[in-house]
C-alpha cells in the first residue's frame, strides 16, 4: 500500500512540476495561479496544497532539485587538474542538454528570477573548492572575480540555448575556458 501511495505522491508532484514549467514558458511566474497549475495538470486545488504551501514553493522546490541533481552530477566525475575546468563544464553543458526545455524555461529573463542565482551560487562552489590559485588576490576580489566570470559563463550559456545548442558541449566548453583564461587576447 505505501509503495502505491509513493508511485501516486511521484506521479501527483511530476505533473505538478511539469504544469508550471509549461506555464513559465509563457508567462513569468507572478502571473501563474495555483488554479491554472492544478487545471494543466489535472489535479485538484486541495492535492496541490497537501504538497505546497503555493506556487511559489512549487518553484523552489524544482530549483532545489535541479541544484542538488546539478551537484551530483558533477560530484560523479573526477578529472585531472589540468582539464579539470573544461571538463566541468561539458559536464554542466550536457546537463544542460539533457534538460533543454526546463533551462530555456527557468533562465528566461522573467520566469524565474532566483534560479539564475542558485546556479550561480553551485557554480561559485565548485569554483571555490577546485580553484588552485596562488591566492594573491584578497577575498573580495576573489568573490568579485568569481562573480564576472560565472555570470559571463551563465550568459553565454543562456545564448548558446536561445541559438538552439548550435555548438557541441566540447565545443562550447573550450570556448568558454578561453574566454575565461584569455579573455580579449583570445581575439587576436
């Protein structure tokens, strides 16, 4: 009986997880009801609220599960030093591939605003505990730094899904590490 109950729990908030994707792709989230998640989804207004307080929790929770999914995902490799960046982010460009429509969907400008912070924020971590710099630099320009290049990663990645993945993971991954290794002078 409770393993029907977990199957029927899974299926309730999967659909319920899919209504509001379908529903961000058109709208951004200030102007999604509840009524309009649980009538896409076919579910009822009561079994929504047994398992969100609102929309807005529904939202957190997808990001939540995306951040930890994310987190293991690049937990599961281990490459050497040197390929290491690139690697990384291969890695997190065919995840992103293998979650097309929920990227496109939650980094639109509108959509959801916090999943491009929480991406962030994943993103620093990693860049944290695997960066193996002389430490010249103080904190805060650590941080500073961290930001400009995980937010110019992020763009060109949000970019890179707005041209339908027109370049391979590899391709992108090299193209991102330069950038960041060389910046400008990779233009000459």
């Amino acid at each position: 009986m409770s393993e029907k109950l977990d199957r029927r729990k899974k299926y309730t908030r999967k659909v319920l997880k899919e209504g509001l994707i379908t529903l961000l792709a058109q709208k951004p989230i200030s102007d999604i009801t509840v009524k309009e998640i649980c009538e896409l989804a076919d579910i009822n207004r009561s079994t929504f609220y047994t398992h969100y307080n609102d929309h807005y929790d529904l939202l957190s929770k997808i990001e939540e599960e995306i951040t930890e999914d994310m987190n293991e995902y690049l937990n599961s490799y281990n490459y050497p030093a040197e390929e290491e960046s690139i690697q990384m982010t291969r890695k997190i460009l065919e995840y992103v591939i293998e979650n097309k429509f929920m990227f496109q969907t939650l980094l639109k400008k509108d959509a959801a605003p916090t999943f491009e912070k929480r991406m962030m924020e994943l993103t620093r971590g990693f860049m944290m505990n695997n960066w193996r710099g002389d430490n010249h630099l103080g904190k805060a320009e650590v941080n500073y730094l961290s930001t400009f290049v995980i937010s110019g990663a992020i763009h060109v990645i949000k970019d890179w899904i707005a041209h339908d993945m027109d370049q391979s993971p590899k391709e992108m991954a090299l193209m991102i590490n330069n950038f960041i290794n060389y910046g400008f002078s990779y233009l000459e």
